[in-house]
C-alpha cells in the first residue's frame, strides 16, 4: 500500500513491483497480493552484511526490530517523485520486476528433446530477463537495489543457472525468507546511501525541485536556486550537489556530522543525517525514524541518541528559520515517538516537541514519559510504565501537530519555500488519519497495525477525543481539500486521490455528511478525467474519441484499461481503506464505499444522495462499467422513492426526481441491460428500488362448477336430520345453499387442475417496469406458478394473471414472490397488501436512531389445500323439455336427472343432493325475522321442513359415482301456487378416506328449471257452527260433533272433481267413536264456480291446548317460553289454543280434486283454514262429560233413577262432586220447586269412566228440569272444599202428569 | 457579506430558511451569494450538523459559536434546549471578483482555499463578530420560544409564519 496519506507512511520501506517480461495479467495480480499479505519481517531474521564498510544498518543490533514493507505496483508521477527526498517514501529503494517462469519454459516444451529444450531457451530467457534487469535500474536510478523474481507455478519445474539479481518465487515457499534476503542485500546499499547523503553539506527545499517542472516564475526564487536540473540521484557526485542547492539553509557544521557517523556509526537512526535540517529525510532509504524505529528496538540507549540528533537538527532548524525542515523534523520525530511507545522502549520526549521552549519545567517533566534510562541498556519498560508513557505522549500529540502545521503554515509567505498543494493536503490528511486512528472507536488503517507490537500482550490505551478533537480534525481535513483548479498546479489526480482520502477520513470520523459533501467534488473532479481518459484511450485504440459506449465493445472489457487515471483511482482506492484494496473492479468499491456512507448517515440528506449517485452514473458510464450504471440507477431510484407503500386505491406519492429524469434514466437503464446481454458481460445488476413491488395475491376463481366450496361437518349434523324425520331429504338447515363468498386468503387447489392467481404489481414511477420473470414462493416444490415478461406501466397499480398446476395434495402456503425485475438481481418480495409507512424514528444522539419501536408492515400470506384429485359431474340428461314444468295446484309431477362425472381419474364417493324452489328461498328468509307470530312460524316452517316443493324421490342415497359414468336420480314436484323456478343442486367431492372430516370442500352442480303452475280448487272460507238442534236424529250427537261449512272454487279451466276426507285415525285417537264424514263424499265443480261444503265433524279435545306453539327448526327450539308475543297473557292463551286445535282439525281432514277428463288428481291445501277463538270453543271437548245413561220415566209418585256417566278426559285423577240440579218449570216456592242433589264421589282416574246414579222422587206434576253437574273439589283433609271447576251436562226435561 | 439562516429540527430537517445579506457597513441587507455556490449552501449547512453532534456536548452553551467552515463559509450555531439548531452561514465575500493577478504560486492557492484571499481581516472569532451573532441568535430564539408555545404547533413542524420571517429579519437587521 504506497499510500502517502498513512501517517506511518515514513516509516515503511517502499517497494516498486512491475512486470518484467511477459507475464500474465492474473500471475502478476497474483503476485502482488502475496506480497502485501506478508506482514512485517523481524531485523533478527536478516542476516548481517559481511561487509564492514557497508555495515551501518546492522540488522544484528536490534534483533527485535520489524521492517514494514509497502508495495505499489503503479507508476510513478513527477510531480511526487520530485519531493523526493524530502519525503523518503515518494521513491522505491528496491524495484522489482515480476516474470514468469512458465512463460518462459512454453518454447521447451514443445520440442521432443524435453531436457535438452529447456535449458537453451531458458537460456536465451535469462539473456532477456538481465534486459529487462537492466531495464528497470534505467528506468528506476534511484532505487537502490533492483531485483527480478522469477515466479515458478510449477513445483517441479527445474531452474538452474539464474544470472545475479535474478530471484525465484516458488509456490508454497515463504514470502517472508524471500524478503529478508531482499532486505539483507538492501541494507548494505542504504549504508552506501547514508554516505552519499552525508558528503552533501546541504539540501534542497522540495519547492526547488518543485520549480523544475514549472519553470522559474519567481524572479527572487529564481536567483537563489539558480538550477533547473533533476534532482540528483544519490550517485551523482556532491559537488553538483552542492552547486544546485540552496544556500539559505543553515550549513551544516561538520562537528555535526562526523561525531554521528563517525563516533557512531551504529546507530542508524541518527547516522544518515547530513544536514540539520533535514533530519530522517535525507537518509531516504537509510530510514530516519521509520527504519530506526524498528531496527533499533532493543538498545534504548541509542534510541535517545537517536531522538537528542532529531531534536537537536529541529532545534537548529527553527533556530535558522527554517519551518519546512523544522516542521518535517518534527511530523517524523512524532511517528518516531509514537513507535518507541508502542514498542515499549523507554524514552524522553525531547523539548522541542512542547510548542514553547519557555514552558515550565515542572510541566515538562510531569509530561514526559519513563525516566530515561540512560544511554545504556535500559531493562524493558514494564507494561504499566510504557502504558502511562503512551498516555503521556498522547497528551502532547495533539499540541505537537497544530505546531507542526503551524511550522507548514508559515512556508506560505516564503516564495519559494512552500509544499506543493498536494504534498500539504497529504500532511494534513496524514494528521487527521493519526488522530482518528488514536482515538476511541477510530480504526488504524493498514500501515499503522502492521507497526503496532503484535507479540506483547499490551493493550495500547486509546487517545480520548476531546472537545476540541473534532473541529481541530475537520480543519485539518478541510485544509486539505484542494482549492479550485484554476488556483492551483495540482493536477486532477491529486485532486481525485486527496479529496477520495478527505472522504474517507470524515467517514472514519463518522461525519458522513461532511464526507458527502466532499464526496460530490470528488466526482465533479473524477468524472471529466474519466472522460477525458477514455478519448486518450480509444485514440490509441485507433477509434474516434467520439465513439459510443457500445461501439468499444471490444475494449469494454472494464477494469482492464491501463490509463493513468484509473490507476490513479486504484491508488484513491488503496488510500482509503474503508474496503480491502482489491486489484480490479475499483470502480465497485467506489460504490460501495458510497453505499456505505449513505446507508450509515441516517440523517443524510435525500437530495445530496441523490445527487451523488447521478454522479456516480456518470462515472460507471465514463469507465464504462455497464453492471455499476445498473446498480446506482437502481440506488437513484430507491432514494427517489417514497420507501413506504402507499394505499393502492391512492397511490399518490411524492417522487424526488422529475418524471423526465425518470424516463430518461430508466430508458438508460434498460438499454444498458440489454448491451449487457448483447455483449455477453457478467450481469450483477442492481437491487430493485420499491421493496413493495407485490401488493397484493388473489386466488382466481375456477370456472364455474369447477370450484371447491368449504362445507363443515356441523352442516351435516344427523341428530337434527332425526327429529324433523327424513320427510324433506337428509339435510335440514340449508348449508348447501350459502353461496361462496369472493376470493379470500383461503384457498384451495385440485391436484393435477390449473389454477390461476392474480398478483397485484405498484409501479410508482413514470416509467415502464420490465420484468422478466414474476414466480410465486410456494411451499411446494412441485408447486410451480411463473409468468415470465411482465410489463408494468407507468404510474399504476396493475393486476397479473398467473397460473400453474400443483401436482401433490397437502397444505401449501404462498408467503413471496420471486421476481427478477430487468436489469435487477432476483428479488424476493413480501406481499404487503396495506398501506405501511416508516415509522418516525427519534433521534437520540450522534445519529443514534430508536430502533425498537419499528412496527412491520403486514404481510400477507395466503394459506391453502391442495386436494386429491376430484370429480367433475355434469348433467347428461334432464327430462324436462326446455327445463320447464308445467303442474296444478296440488298436483305431484316427477322427472328424471342424470349426470356424469367426467374425470378420468377420479370419482365422487360424497354426493348431497339439495332441491330449493323460490317459495323455500322466500319463506326462509322470512323465517330469519324475529317478531313472527309462532303460529305463523310454524306453518312457514312446515312448508320449509315438512312439505317440500321438490323432493328427490329416487337416488338419494347414491353415493358413488365411477369416473366416466352415469348417475340417474328421479325428482317429484308439487305445484303450489306462486311456484315459478326451483332448482337441485349437488354437491359431490371425492374424500380421500371415505370419512367427514371437520370441514372439508365440495363441488357444486346446480340445475334450475321453472315451474309453472295453473290453478286448480282452492278453499276460499271455512267455518265451524254447534249443530242445530236435530230432532230427527239424523245428524250426529250435538254433544260430540260440530258443523263445518267450507267454500270451495274451481279456479282452473276444466271441471274438477272434489271429495273431502276424514282422516279416521286422528279421531279415533281421541277415543270417540267419531261420526265419519261421508266419506269420499264427492263433488263436481264446474269451472269458476264456488262450491259450498258442509258436514259434521267431530269435536276435538286437546289436553293441554296452552302449551307453547313448537318450532321445527331445531337450532330454534327454546326451552322455557313463557310468552312469545307482546300481548296481554289471555291473548297469548287464545293464540296457542286456536293453533292447537286448528292443526288437529287440519290434520284430521284432507281434500282432493280429479279431474275427470285428464284423470289428473291433487290435493287442495286446507292448511289455510285457521279457527276464531268461539270457533275454537264450537271444536273443544271438556276435561270432563257428563252423559245420561237412562232416561227418568216421569210418572207421579214413582221412584225413578237417573245414571249418568262421568268420562275423565285427561291424564290426571280429579276429585268431583255430581250435582243434578232440579227444577219444575212455572213453581217459585223455593224448598218444593228447586233443588239440588248432591253425591261426592271420591275420584275419577285417568281416562276413564264412572257410573253413577240418582235417585228420583216426582211429586208434583208440571215439567221438571234435571241439569247434572260436575263440580270439580279440592282435597283437603277429607273435607270437601271449595270448588274449582264445574262442567255442565245435558238438561233433561221431564213432564209429570 | 451574506447570510444564509437556516433552522433545523431534531430530524435533521429544514424548518425554516432565510437569506440576507448585511445591514451594516452601508449594506442594503440583500444576500449577494455567487449563483453557483447558492445551492451549495443548504449542504454546507448540512454538513456542519456533523460537527454540531461533536461539539453540542462540549459544554452546557447553547450559543456554539462558530463551529465549521467550508470554504469561505463560516458557520454559526445556537442549540436550543429541544435540540432544534439554529445555523447561520456567514459568508464575507463581497463579491469582487476574485485576485487572479500575479499571485498564482501555490501559496496563493492555498490562501484563497482558506478563503482568506477575499476577506482576509474577516476574523469570525473577533469578539465583535460573535457578539453580534450571539445578539442575532438571542433574539431569533426568543421568537421561536413565541412560536412553538403555538398549540398547534408539533415537533419538526416548518415555520411558514410570515411574523416570524418577519421578525428574523428585522432581528438581522439589527444586529448583522
């Protein structure tokens, strides 16, 4: 890493690496990265030079010393290595040239004598590498050694013979054996360098190096360095030296120099020193402090020669005026200082480090690190004392680097004397690298963790930042940010690697905004010198600069160009290591390194980021790097969208960037896809920009007949099917008849049948979304649902059918969609049906965001079955015409259904058949009120329950239905009037294991069909009437029958003929030996004629006539009912006994009609006939009757006997009192005329009959009336009570004469 | 000289904006930025928020003084006790047109990068300077305290209130 903006950048030893022959693009990479992960190499590790002359850096006296290394494999530029050496580290000590050796043994193989071969041509490849060799010391002079490694990828390949300077790299072998034979050879020459730099007695200002490129502008500078010449390389002879140098330096004493390389020539920090002022620099590989820092770990002693000699030359150098050398003298006298603390080397922090030499003395000590131990061999500090040294050197680095950029700061007045811009923005970004390294939660760069101690255990205490830490950072760093061009030599790349290295600092500093910022110039820099790069390159291409992106197909191959600026940019890469430097794909890490700063400022403005990445557009385009255009488009997009999801019925939102821009960008997008795939690139793509892309998953519904309907076991209980008997088929509550609602979340799917989805896609650009793939996540894996090339248009939520056919049965469950938008990586998408927006997130502090109370959107997931296999019915054959049917009133008709099921692969083992007609989908409806009179409800419910229009008559029970074949069921109609359609529905499914389950789906097949029905008779009226008196005896006996008049009309158009039934056995039931009707009593009714019927009936008794009025519906049923109506309790009696006894009326009589011509017959509906409440009393039987037996002979004076016979209609025993009453009609003497007679009589039992007797006595003649009596009597302690009930018989009149 | 006011709420974001320019010296109180670095000062502002996180800790001041510089912008800061900050940019130029005479060695650069080319006396720690701003920020954040105790005012809320432009203005007038 050559990375002049490290701070430790002056003490590693620099290394060029260039090809040397023919070598491979990826061996070479290869290479390279091998040698920059090898860490540090340990000065133990070296052997010593043999030579004693040559022995000034001797590896053996700091055995525990390490030696950095940095490789760069880019070339130099002039204007850096003009400040060579100023700095040291702008020139390679050693250069060395890669070759491969398998390059070189390809001629060998082809020939048939192998050994013979190898050795003549790698003879002639040696001749070309000590070319090359030479080559490099040409092109390199001031390295100091130059070296040829010779990469060997094979393990056997045999090498012999190599010519000096010629290494070999072997797999497997160590890098690190390498380098210190490297280091062994390098270390001598640097010896010879010191030497070089000690004959100068004086040393050029970089600005006078500097004025070579540019020519002399300033008169005053011009006279003083009168010399346009290079630099000279240590070899040139120091007369020239001398002559070219400026004078104003201090001349260096020469007392000064020899007692440090004469006395001590083993010292090597101090040694290279020739001139005061230049302290560390001018022993360029002879390595000030750097090299001294690590080779001279272990004699303390030297190292406080070593840091007195740095101190003593900055002392003369600010004694001298001299700030460019006194502030160099005291940035590498800080490094130097920074590694003797970290190596635990005991030190004193020299005076000229205080920024006032008046400071107090008291002071400085109480700063100053472990008591020297003198220039001796110091025990090793102990880990306490070496922390609290570092802790005190921290204390003045602060104060030490605003001295030393004060020092810098003062060369500006001094024509002639300043840095380059860009050598003073590199010291300001090196200071502000070392700051933020040190302190808390700041990260070392590279360089500064290869030269921490590694083996010891100490924890190195971190630099705290204080309050001044970050202003004084960012001043550093904003004075590091070049000025505009136009006032500036500074080329535009500097420009592009100092502001990429001030990013990358205020990144490590966490001020993303202030990175940002910075970032945009940087781009604004980079961009036109991209451009201007590839017009370079496609001139040398032989293509006109105005050339096309897609016309340099052929060189397009990005990250291949080997211009200077992209080198430059790798370089830019390299000095910010927020990523690890990799060899190709720069322009990627650059979009990362973006990513990240955007994505870690939360609170960075849209706009700026916005704003960046158009920017970074540009410069993928300018490389080109078609896949980078595709992913920042795509973050352009991201940024510019709302990030929430809007509601789908308003999708208005806000779009950062115009709808123009849009269009434009998109349309780029997209043409650079397609180039992508035209050329056959590698496609990254980007990352789609609405994460809320699928809003929404339906389930198509399948054709009709073809979908599975929910059905649950309770729709089938059997207990209720039992109580309302199985008159009106198998199912009583209508479950069949729900109709099946829209789509909902869940679904379910045929085994081996297609189904389709529709997935609801926002677009909320203005700009046409290219899909190229839309696929369902199911859990199935056989379960494929796909649709490839989707258009989404502008501005719109729009909907997409999709299908496919799940092939096993089992639950399934679609959670994502998988979509590869155009152009973008395959995404999977949640489906976010409402709307959703971030939540508000409160800053804390320092962009610290809330995290936990983040509430997700909803996401939707649809849940669903796959069933086996199932059968599909449909109707073969009706035998209706037309599927209508004509009937009359009361008329019964039957017709016949047959279905098939079609599927081959399955069969319907559950079939329900449902009839429903628009009388029952009336009258149900009608039941779902709550205030119907339960008299009303009742005869609803009978219509519904028991007296269905429609009933299947044949086929109920089938249940299987093979595939591929036929099934017949017959139906049976009654005509009712206001029949006009009906319908039979079924429902079938195949169920896996024959068994209901819990819920379970079905198929529906519905057949409809109208009705029409003509009139026939109908009961107009009725009425009940007490029977008159008979005195003939030819009707039946009043006390037991009644008299009912009926009308009824003949409405149709034909004569009809009527007969009235009795129904017997309800009579019977009563125990009444009932006067039958004329039975089969038969009428002819011409049409449109009203006929009158009347006829006896008998009187009904009922026992408990006030019970409540019942429900048939069971899920109706209520047990305790004390009123149902509203009214007064009377009314609520008057109700329940005119039901009661209507129903037992209605049930005891049917009627018929025939007509005689077409032999058609029916019924007449006499459920209409309902009783007013003294029709009821005219219909009632009492609790108890009271009959004559005998007839009382009325003879004068002669006993007689009257019987009676007392009937106990009810279930109970009643305690009665007979009493006749008697009465001679005309006599009012009270004792003879009237009067009772009385017998108690114990109890009547249960429905039976009792037989009692009066005796009778007439003495007087007249006309006696006897009324028997029963008197119902409480029972009380064998006394007879008060009455409670009394019912009446029959008077009986006698005439005495 | 010219100023660019602006108010931002706990969200980093822009409640209220204002520019002007100088009323002392003779100045009419118009802002004179150069058309191209107008839109820039919206993000320089920005930027500074970053150094503002750094130093609002520092001590219990809400007056922050100058906190940043981009440039020859300066920026001044005031946080209020709800953590809303007021940042002033100050920029000195007059808008003469910049020295390209015979200073273009690299020294000269590097002072016009310091933007002291233009108004090299500006100094925005002279007491005078931050003393008038001190008075400016006083002032507008007695308002403000007026403003928020707005019923209907809420957090992050942008201030439209043309009383309230009004009275940073003549507050800036004042005292700028």
């Amino acid at each position: 890493m050559g990375d002049s903006f490290s701070p430790f950048s002056a003490a590693r030893m620099l290394i060029q690496v260039l090809p040397a022959g023919p070598i491979k693009a990826n061996v070479f990479n290869d290479t390279v990265k091998i040698l920059r992960e090898a860490g540090p190499i340990q000065l133990r590790d070296i052997n010593p030079p043999p030579d004693p002359d040559r022995n000034l850096f001797n590896p053996s006296k700091f055995p525990r010393g390490r030696i950095s290394f940095s490789f760069t494999s880019s070339s130099k530029s002039l204007s850096h290595s003009v400040l060579y050496p100023f700095e040291t580290f702008r020139e390679p000590f050693l250069v060395l040239g890669l070759a491969d050796a398998s390059e070189f043994s390809l001629d060998g193989d082809h020939d048939v004598d192998a050994r013979e071969a190898t050795r003549d041509p790698g003879k002639r490849s040696f001749s070309e590498l000590n070319s090359h060799l030479s080559q490099l010391r040409d092109n390199y002079p001031n390295g100091l050694v130059h070296r040829i490694i010779l990469v060997v990828s094979r393990q056997d390949q045999h090498i012999s013979d190599l010519p000096d300077g010629i290494l070999t790299l072997r797999p497997r072998e160590s890098i690190n054996s390498l380098l210190c034979g490297l280091a062994a050879q390098l270390l001598p020459e640097m010896t010879g360098l010191v030497k070089s730099f000690q004959a100068l007695q004086n040393y050029p200002s970089p600005l006078a190096l500097n004025r070579d490129g540019q020519g002399d502008e300033n008169g005053a500078g011009g006279s003083r360095r009168g010399s346009l010449r290079p630099f000279p390389s240590p070899s040139s002879s120091s007369q020239d030296i001398k002559a070219s140098h400026r004078m104003s330096m201090p001349v260096m004493s020469s007392s000064a120099v020899s007692p440090l390389s004469g006395s001590r020539p083993g010292t090597p920090g101090t040694e290279g020193r020739s001139t005061p002022a230049t302290t560390f620099d001018d022993i360029p590989g002879a390595v000030p402090p750097h090299v001294a820092s690590r080779i001279s770990t272990p004699p303390a002693g030297l190292w406080g020669d070593a840091l007195r000699e740095l101190s003593e030359s900055a002392t003369r150098a600010r004694a001298s005026g001299d700030y460019l050398w006194h502030a160099k003298s005291l940035e590498n006298l800080a490094v130097c200082l920074l590694l003797l603390a970290w190596n635990g080397i005991s030190f004193r922090i020299p005076d000229i480090c205080y920024p006032s030499s008046t400071r107090p003395l008291a002071a400085m000590k109480g700063l100053q690190s472990p008591p020297s131990g003198g220039p001796g061999d110091a025990p090793a500090a102990t880990p306490e004392e070496v922390i609290e040294a570092i802790r005190g050197l921290y204390e003045i680095i602060p104060e030490l680097i605003h001295m030393i950029r004060d020092a810098y700061n003062r060369t500006w007045d001094i024509p002639g004397e300043s840095l380059p811009q860009f050598a003073y923005s590199e010291i300001n970004i090196r200071f502000a690298r070392l700051l933020v390294g040190l302190s808390d939660d700041g990260h070392l760069d590279g360089g500064m963790r290869q030269l921490m101690p590694t083996d010891s255990k100490l924890v190195l205490p971190r630099f705290s930042r204080g309050r001044a830490f970050a202003r004084q950072t960012s001043d550093m760093l904003q004075a590091a940010i070049p000025p505009p061009s136009d006032f500036s030599d500074i080329s535009i790349m500097d420009t592009v690697t100092i502001l990429g290295a001030v990013v990358s600092s205020y990144s490590a500093l966490g001020m993303a905004r202030k990175s940002m910022l910075v970032l945009q110039d940087f781009l604004d820099t980079l961009i036109p010198g991209l451009v201007q790069a590839r017009k370079v390159g496609a001139a040398e291409a032989g293509m006109h600069p105005a050339a096309g992106i897609a016309n340099l197909q052929s060189q397009a191959v990005p990250s291949q160009d080997p211009g200077q600026l992209v080198e430059s940019i790798l370089k830019f890469f390299e000095s910010i290591d927020l990523l690890p430097v990799r060899s190709d794909g720069q322009e990627e890490q650059e979009e990362q390194e973006v990513d990240a700063t955007s994505s870690t400022a939360i609170s960075t403005n849209k706009d700026t980021k916005i704003n960046l990445l158009r920017k970074c557009i540009k410069v993928c385009e300018a490389l080109p790097d078609f896949n980078g255009v595709l992913r920042c488009t795509a973050a352009v997009f991201t940024l510019a969208g709302p990030g929430s999801a809007p509601n789908i019925a308003s999708p208005d939102v806000f779009i950062l960037i115009p709808p123009e821009e849009q269009i434009m960008l998109a349309a780029n997008f997209y043409r650079t896809s397609d180039l992508i795939d035209n050329l056959g690139l590698p496609k990254s793509g980007g990352d789609y920009w609405d994460p809320f892309l699928v809003r929404g998953l339906e389930v198509q519904l399948p054709p009709p007949g073809r979908e599975m309907i929910s059905r649950r076991m309770n729709d089938f209980d059997n207990t209720a099917i039992e109580q309302i008997g199985a008159k009106a088929g198998p199912f009583l509550h209508n479950a069949f008849n729900k109709k099946t609602k829209g789509p909902t979340n869940q679904a379910v799917f045929v085994a081996g049948e297609s189904c389709s989805f529709s997935v609801t896609l926002q677009n909320l650009f203005d700009f046409e979304i290219h899909i190229d793939s839309l696929e369902l996540v199911t859990s199935m894996d056989d379960f494929v649902v796909r649709r490839e090339g989707i258009r989404l248009g502008p501005h719109r939520v729009q909907m997409f059918a999709i299908s496919g056919t799940p092939k096993t049965a089992g639950p399934v469950h679609v959670t994502e969609c998988k979509v590869i938008p155009k152009g973008c990586m395959p995404k999977t998408f949640d489906i976010i049906p409402g709307p959703w927006s971030p939540p508000d997130l409160i800053k804390i502090s320092d962009g610290l965001a809330d995290a936990k109370a983040k509430d997700e959107p909803k996401l939707f997931i649809l849940e669903g079955t796959v069933l086996e296999p199932q059968p599909l019915l449909d109707l073969t054959k009706l035998s209706l015409s037309q599927k209508a049917i004509e009937v009359l009133e009361g008329e019964r008709k039957s017709f016949k259904v047959t279905l098939t099921n079609h599927m081959t692969s399955s069969r319907a083992n559950f079939v329900r058949i449902t009839p429903q007609d628009n009388i029952r989908v009336y009258l149900q409806s009608a039941l779902k009120e709550r205030d119907i009179r339960p008299s009303f409800r009742y005869e609803m419910e009978y219509q519904v329950y028991q007296d269905p229009n429609v009933r299947c008559i044949k086929g109920l029970d089938q249940q299987n239905i093979g595939s591929n074949e036929p099934a017949e069921f017959e139906f049976e109609i009654l005509g009712k009037p206001g029949l006009s359609h009906a319908s039979i529905q079924f429902d079938y499914c195949y169920l896996p294991d024959s068994t209901l389950k819990e819920s379970f789906f079905t198929r529906m097949l519905e057949i409809p069909f109208t009705v029409a029905v003509k009139p026939s008779i109908r009961l107009l009226g009725s009425h009940l009437a007490v029977l008159p008196q008979d005195p003939m005896g030819v009707l039946a006996p009043r006390d037991r029958n009644c008299w009912m008049i009926m009308d009824f009309r003949n409405l149709s158009h034909t004569p009809l003929k009527l007969s009235l039934q009795q129904n017997s056995e309800s009579a019977s039931e009563e125990g009444i030996s009932s006067v039958s009707l004329k039975d089969g009593q038969e009428e002819l009714i011409a049409s449109g004629r009203t006929s009158t019927v009347s006829s006896a009936i008998p009187k009904v008794f009922i026992e408990r006539p006030h019970t409540a009025i019942p429900s048939l519906d069971p899920t109706k049923e209520q047990q305790f009912v004390l009123r149902t109506s509203g009214g007064a309790p009377i009314d609520e009696r008057v109700e329940r006994e005119c039901f009661w006894f209507s129903s037992s009326l209605i049930n005891s009589l049917s009627a018929s009609w025939t007509d005689p011509d077409s032999g058609k017959s029916g019924t007449v509906n006499l459920r209409d006939i309902s009783l007013a409440p003294d029709e009821v009393d005219v219909l009632r039987l009492d609790d108890v009757s009271i009959f004559w037996t005998s007839e009382l002979k009325g003879s004068l004076g002669v006993p007689s006997t009257a019987k009676f016979k007392l009937l106990n209609r009810t279930q109970e025993t009643i305690r009665v009192e007979l009493q006749l009453y008697r009465t001679i009609a005309g006599f009012v003497d009270r004792i003879a005329g009237s009067h009772v007679e009385s017998q108690l009589m114990s109890a009547i039992g249960p429905n039976t009959e009792v037989e009692e007797e009066f005796d009778c006595m007439f003495e007087i003649k007249g006309h006696h009336v006897f009324v028997p009596t029963v008197v119902e009597r409480e029972a009380r302690d064998g006394a007879m009570d008060r009455p409670l009930r009394t019912w009446q018989g029959e008077p009986k009149f006698v005439t005495v004469k | 000289m010219s100023y660019y006011f602006a108010i931002v709420g706990t969200q980093d974001n822009p409640l209220f904006e204002h520019e002007f320019g100088t009323s002392k010296q003779g100045g009419d109180g118009v802002a004179r930025f150069r058309e191209e670095a107008r839109h820039m000062n919206q993000f320089i502002v920005h930027s500074s928020l970053d150094i503002v996180d750094e130093v609002q800790w520092n001590g219990g001041q809400m007056y922050l003084k100058h906190i940043d510089r981009f440039h020859n912008n300066y920026i001044f800061c005031f946080i209020t006790a709800g953590s809303v900050k007021f940042l002033l940019l100050h920029n000195p130029d007059t808008h003469t047109p910049p020295n390209a005479s015979s200073r273009s060695s690299a020294a000269t650069a590097r002072t016009s990068a310091y933007g002291q080319s233009a108004s090299t006396t500006y100094n925005p720690t002279a007491p005078a300077v931050e003393e008038a701003i001190k008075n400016f920020f006083v002032e507008v954040y007695d308002v403000w305290v007026k403003t928020i105790m707005n019923p209907f005012f809420k957090l992050d809320m942008k201030v439209t209130s043309p009383v309230f432009r009004g009275r940073v203005a003549a507050a800036a007038r004042k005292h700028l």
